[in-house]
C-alpha cells in the first residue's frame, strides 16, 4: 500500500531493521553512476550500480525451410558470411541437427563481422578465414573487396530484421548472393523502470534501441 502510496516504481531496494538508522553513514549510492545495460548478455568490465535489462530477444526459426535448403547445398558457396554471434549459433546448431557436422564446411571460406562473431565459430572449432577490422557490414564489405568474387558464391545469414544492403553490395562485385534467415530477433516484455534514477544507458543494436523507443516513448 505504501509503495501505491508514494508511486514508487522499480528499481526498488527495501530496508528492514536497525540499519537503516545508518543510512546517512553508509550512503551506499555516492559517487557510483546507475547505468541501465540493454544487452542480452551483462558486460562484467562495467562498472557501477547495473541494471539489466536486454531489449532484444533471439529466438529460433518457426519455419526452418528455406535454411534447411541452403544448408544441404553448403558445398555450392564460397562464402559464408556471419553477421552476429547469434547467426553462428543458429547456423551451425540447425546443420548439426540436419546429421552434417562442421567438417561439411571445410572447403567454405567463413566471414565475420567482428571479434565477437568471429570468437563463436571458435567455439565450434571453426576459425574465420575474414574478419571485419571495422565491426559492420560496410567494414566486412572492405575486407571482401580486395578478394576476387566474380561469380563467387556467397550466404549471407540473417536476422528477420536484416536489411538487404550487404547482399547489394555484393552483387555489385560480381558476386552471386543468397540471403537466408537463420534466426529471429524480438522485443521482450519490457517492464519499465523510473529512468529519472539512471545516469547511462548502454545499447549494443539498432533493433534494441528501437525496442526501448517504443517501450519508454517520453525519455528524460
């Protein structure tokens, strides 16, 4: 009833006993910025108070066919590019499924659009033969350029929130390029919070920035 009362809102902390007569010597809160982190996964070199609350959610296809297809002809390309760690995971998960293993790509040149994506293959034993200097499509874009790819077959693995510009760039290279959805990228349930408590707010994607647009829409 009292927290109806005064409206307080999450994040919340509740005190019980004699300490908290000690409040004004303990100011637990001084000098420490409060700082909403919006990825899936918490960063553990930050520091502060952290809140965590991701904005995006990676989930599984409901229709595996069009990915199923291009898997079973994986020795067609040339090329596979990864764009996210998520699409690796999904990727190599829905081919072991299939009864391939990671073997079935030996003869494919692998691409990642940064460190991150590049340390989950890796996880699988697979090494990226590119990877992005400049974590982004544009900077995996460079990276291919000094490669000859007239006529070279490449897949692209996708979000269902990707766009078609690196398949655009691609072809205006010479090369013969295939999109794929291997995965899908959500909005949570967001339960909102009192922003006026948070000092910084971290977003690590377009798609979960967005996410918290809509969810909070009056930002102050």
């Amino acid at each position: 009833r009292l927290a109806k009362k005064f409206k307080v809102q999450p994040p919340a902390m509740i005190v019980v006993g004699k300490v908290v007569s000690l409040r004004k010597s303990f100011d637990w809160l001084r000098g420490k910025k409060i700082i909403l982190y919006t990825g899936i996964n918490l960063d553990p070199n930050l520091e502060g108070i952290i809140l965590h609350q991701p904005m995006i959610k990676i989930v599984p296809l409901k229709n595996f066919k069009p990915l199923d297809n291009e898997i079973k002809k994986i020795t067609d390309y040339d090329f596979i590019i990864f764009n996210s760690r998520f699409g690796v995971k999904h990727f190599i998960e829905r081919l072991l499924v299939l009864g391939y293993d990671t073997r079935v790509l030996a003869g494919v040149k692998l691409c990642a659009i940064g460190k991150t994506t590049a340390s989950e293959l890796l996880n699988y034993s697979l090494k990226a033969d590119v990877v992005a200097q400049d974590e982004s499509s544009a900077g995996l874009i460079t990276a291919l350029k000094i490669l000859d790819l007239e006529n070279k077959h490449i897949l692209i693995t996708a979000s269902n929130l990707s766009g078609t510009e690196e398949k655009i760039a691609l072809e205006k290279l010479g090369a013969k390029v295939t999109q794929v959805m291997t995965y899908l990228n959500i909005a949570p349930k967001i339960e909102k919070i009192d922003l006026n408590f948070i000092d910084e707010a971290y977003f690590l994607s377009p798609s979960g920035f967005n996410n918290f647009l809509k969810a909070y829409k009056n930002i102050p």
